[in-house]
C-alpha cells in the first residue's frame, strides 16, 4: 500500500505545484490591475496626505496636520454631518418604503403589471445619477412640477425654490437618492419575501395575529438577509454621494448640501491642497468601512 | 395564503404611489423638454406647440455623436478586459482553490467599499505620471482596477459553486488545465458572465466622476459626465438641458428594456453578492 501511494502522492505533489503556479499566473492580471490602480494610488493618498502640497510647487512635510484640520475645520465636519443626514433618505425612506410594500403585497403573480411595475421601479437604477440631479432640479425648480403640484393641492404657499433655500436643500437633494433607490429595495425585499415560507404566515394568521405581529415576528426577521445588504449598499451611496449633488446643487446654498465627495473635490482641484483632499479621502474611506463593518457583523451574527 | 383584502388594497395603492413617482421626473423633463427654448417653463404640460426641435438642436449643439462615441470607446476599454481578467482570478480562486486563495480573496474584498472620491486625488496625479491624463485611457485604467474587486468576487462566486466532480472528470481523462476551461468551465460560466458584462456596461456608460475629475475635454468623457458640459452650455435654456439630458439616458433605457429581464437578475445578483 504505501508502496504504491508514495510515487503517486510525489506525482500529485508535483501536479499541485504546477497548479499552483499557473493559478497565480491567472490570478497576476487581476492582482495587477487591483494593486496598480486601487492599492498604489491608496497609498499615494496616504503619502499625499502627510504633506502641504499644492500639486505643482514643492511639497512639505506636516505630519498628521491635515488630518487635525478634517476633524476641526467647520466647514469639513459640516460635509460629514450632512453625509450622515443623508443616510435617513437614502437608506431608512427606501427600506422602510420597500419593507412596507413588500409585506403588503408580499406575492404578485407573474403578469404585465408586475412586469410593468418591476421595469419602471428600476429605471432610476438605469440612468446616470447626474441626469437624476438635472431632472430633480428641474422638478424642485421655482415654476417645477413640485411647486406646481402643491399649487393643484392648495398649499401653493409653501412652494418656493426647494434647493435654494437653506432649509430644504439638504432634504430636497436626499429625496434623490430616496427616488433613485426605493425601486430597487423594493425589487430586491419583494424577491426575499417569495423565500419565505408562507405556512409561517398561515400560522400566524390562524393564530389571530395582525399585521404588525406577523411583520415583527416573520417578516423582518426572515428579510434580515435581504435588510443588511440594502443597509449596507444604501449607506456607502449616503456617505459617498457626488453625482447627484455635483448636477444639482454643487453643495450649495452656502454649505448646505456639502458632502465629503464634493469636499474633497474642490479642496483637491479648485483650492489645490492636495494633502488636505487626500487626508479627507482616507478619512472618508475609514468612515465607510467603520460604519459599514458592524452592519455586516450583526447580520452574521444573529442568524 | 391569507392575506385580507385592505391590505392587498393598500399595497396595491401603495404600489401605485410610488410607480408614480418614479417616472414623475422623466415625464417632467419630456414636458420641460417640448417648451419653446428660450424661454423659462413650466412645470408639467403638454405643450400646444411642442417643440421637438429642441432635441434636434441639442443634439447637434450637445455633439451628442461625439459623445456616444467616447462613451463606447471607455466601455470597449473596461468591459471585454474586465471580464477576461476576473473570469481566470475567479477560476483560480473558486475552482483551482490555489494556496492562500482565501487570503488574496480578503484582499480584493477589501476594496469593494472603497469609494471613488477617496482615491480621486492620487488617481489624477497618477494619471499625470502616466501621461494618460485627459485621454480616455484615464478613465479605462483606473475602472479596471476600481472594479475588479466586485468583479473577481462575483466570477469565484460563480466558479466556486460549480461541482468539483466535473474538473475531476475531466482531469482523468487527461484533459489539461486549459481544455478543461475551455470546454467545460466557460460554458458554464456564461450567465455569470453576461450578467456580469451588463452591470459593469452599466457602471462604466454611467460613471460621473472620473471622467469629470480625469479628462478636462467633456467630449471625450463618458456620457454621464458630459452632462456637466451640457449644463454650462444650457444653462440659459431648460427646455434645452431637458431635452440633452433626455438624449443620455435613452440609449441605457432601450438597452434595458430589451434585456429587461436580464438586467433586474444581474441588478439582484449583484446586490446581493455585492
């Protein structure tokens, strides 16, 4: 027996390592493109950020100075505060608004409304996020379908440029990205909710349960799945929103819709303090990942 | 299933609320958009004299031509090469299991929440260093490597489910690594692939700030991020910037409603995955 395996097992052996060797060969030019242009220019960014560096001239060591400045400037802390009020319209409106259609509905049987409604949900997925700024800032626009709408309804008094006044231009400019992602929670929440066994509804319902008890006991706990990629998706879309503010409101008025992107962009390329917009760039990376990472820990850890 | 009647009824309402309210922009512009051009609209009417000559002129006056064309330059860049190079790293990770899989898998990973505006800056500089700084190749070597992440991700996701029996099979019948790829792996792998192909056409066509950050000539950009041009050279005519804008976003429209069905699996899937 051992005889006969050992030659076998060197030729295996062999085998492997040749495996081994074409897989990092397939594994080289995704691994390339990977670390030359995320990894390398991450730690450019790193490098960039230690620096006073208007990009042209000579550039000069400052430590963690930049970074000092994120967390004091009050115009830097403004952009990540509005990026977290942003997570109520592009995370919480779209899921609630999902998880409650959803559960309504729960089952729509194949046909061309559901096809109809499954299309049209998805269209904002489709178009660029900048074009849905230009249709937004048409639609909140003085003599806009929104004010034109309130006019039909009878509050014509409240209408005014939404997203040039100080007061709703944070909420106009989230209800974007509420437009552009409650299709798309809705899709996804609506394909959960066919996974789940209906004899748990049957159940519950038998048993005298309402609405509200069988979405906290089935529903919302058999979509947790569903719940934590959205959560997940919709929150980096929060917290790392651009186009849509570039084509709408460029962060305006003053800095009411200020965001880390559009911060990062003007203190990068129109104030040319290169080390400040990078040192900006990995704050917001960690950010990200800070809020992001426990979002995916409870969803692994309560299944 | 019993589900009572208000509830099927209010979700139907519901439902109908917010179907409305999804295209409630797009016919908003169409109407913004049939407004003579010179002057300032309003809100939503069919328009007694439309004008569809404004498309016409912001077509011509947008270059939209142009613009289509640059656009499917940077989608021939990214798309083809992306999908060559995740489909052999996805191999070797979730079939070939080659050592240390698990660690490289961590390492693209970890780059799947990274967002773009924290790397603009060192993406521009480096661009700069390269010499492709305002070309298209701007735009197709930075998205090569920002999407291979998801990318290698979602083909090893794929690969890793496929039955080891049949690499096994193949092998005893001395086929080599290459045939077995060919003739068994890739056929396999072709809805992954192509749903794979539609979302990274879609990422790439849509893509905003690269282009704006990385080639100063809005011409040569995608057509997402030309829309920061058309928004200069209408910004005295609405009806105008409407009708441009429109223009856009049609072509991914007709795209999408051909591959309806296609595009909300891949959508799904790549939330899901991603």
């Amino acid at each position: 027996m051992t005889e006969s395996t050992a030659p076998r097992r060197g030729a295996a052996r062999a085998a492997s390592r040749r495996g081994t060797l074409v897989g990092w060969a397939l594994l080289a030019p995704a691994l390339a493109a990977y670390i030359g242009f995320v990894v390398v220019p991450f730690g450019m960014g790193i490098q960039y950020s230690f620096y006073d560096w208007n990009g042209v001239g000579v550039a000069t060591w400052v430590g963690f100075e930049n970074y000092a400045k994120v967390f004091t400037d009050a115009t830097l802390l403004a952009s990540i505060g509005n990026a977290f009020v942003l997570i109520i319209y592009f995370t919480i409106i779209p899921v609630g608004t999902g998880l409650i259609l959803a559960s309504l509905i729960r089952s729509m049987r194949a046909g061309a409304f559901s096809t109809i409604s499954q299309a049209v949900l998805f269209l904002p997925q489709i178009i660029p996020l900048a074009a849905a700024g230009i249709a937004w800032s048409w639609m909140y626009a003085q003599t806009g379908t929104i004010n034109q709408i309130l006019g039909w309804v009878g509050l014509g008094g409240l209408a005014r440029p939404w997203l040039a006044d100080y007061g709703t231009a944070l909420p106009a400019v989230g209800l974007i990205g509420s437009w552009v992602l409650t299709g798309l929670c809705t899709v996804l929440l609506l394909t959960g909710i066919g996974k789940i066994e209906t004899s748990l509804y049957e159940a519950i319902r038998l048993d005298g349960a309402g609405w509200w008890r069988e979405f906290f006991t089935i529903t919302l706990p058999g979509l947790r799945q569903e719940i934590a990629v959205l959560v997940t998706i919709t929150v980096i879309a929060a917290l790392s929103s651009f186009d849509i503010i570039y084509t709408s409101t460029q962060g305006g008025p003053g800095r009411a819709t200020l965001v880390p992107g559009i911060s990062i962009f003007r203190i990068g390329f129109t104030q040319s303090d290169v080390g400040l917009a990078s040192a900006f760039g990995i704050v917001l990376m960690v950010i990200v990942l800070a809020v992001v990472l426990p979002i995916q820990r409870l969803s692994r850890s309560s299944r | 299933m019993i589900v009572s009647r208000t509830e099927v009824v209010i979700g139907r309402i519901l439902l109908i609320v917010v179907l409305i309210a999804t295209v409630l922009p797009l016919i908003s512009m169409i109407s913004a958009a049939l407004q003579p051009a010179d002057v300032n609209p309003t809100g939503l009417v069919w328009p007694s004299d439309p004008q569809w000559g404004n498309f016409v002129t912001a077509f011509e006056t947008g270059h939209v031509w142009t613009l289509m064309v640059s656009s499917s330059l940077i989608v021939l860049g990214v798309v083809p090469a992306s999908l060559i190079i995740a489909t052999l790293a996805g191999y070797a990770l979730g079939a070939m299991k080659v050592k240390g899989s698990r660690w490289i898998l961590i390492f693209f990973v970890l780059g799947l929440t990274i967002p773009f505006e924290a790397l603009i800056i060192p993406l521009y500089y480096q661009a700069q260093g390269l010499g492709t700084l305002n070309t298209q190749l701007a735009v197709v070597f930075p998205l090569l490597g920002l999407y291979m992440p998801f990318s290698v991700f979602w083909m090893r996701a794929h690969f890793v489910n496929v039955p080891t029996e049949l690499s096994e099979a193949a092998r005893v019948d001395g086929a080599s690594v290459w045939q077995e790829f060919r003739s068994i792996q890739l056929p396999l792998a072709m809805p992954a692939l192509s749903a794979l192909a539609i979302l990274l056409f879609l990422w790439t066509w849509n893509q905003f700030l690269l282009p704006v950050v990385l080639i100063a000539d809005p011409l040569q950009r995608t057509v997402a991020g030309a829309l920061t041009f058309f928004q200069g050279q209408y910004s005295l005519s609405i009806p105008l910037l409407n009708a441009g804008a429109l223009i856009i976003i049609t072509p991914a429209i007709i795209v999408f409603l051909i591959f309806q069905r296609q595009f909300i699996r891949a959508l799904l899937q790549g939330a899901v995955k991603g």
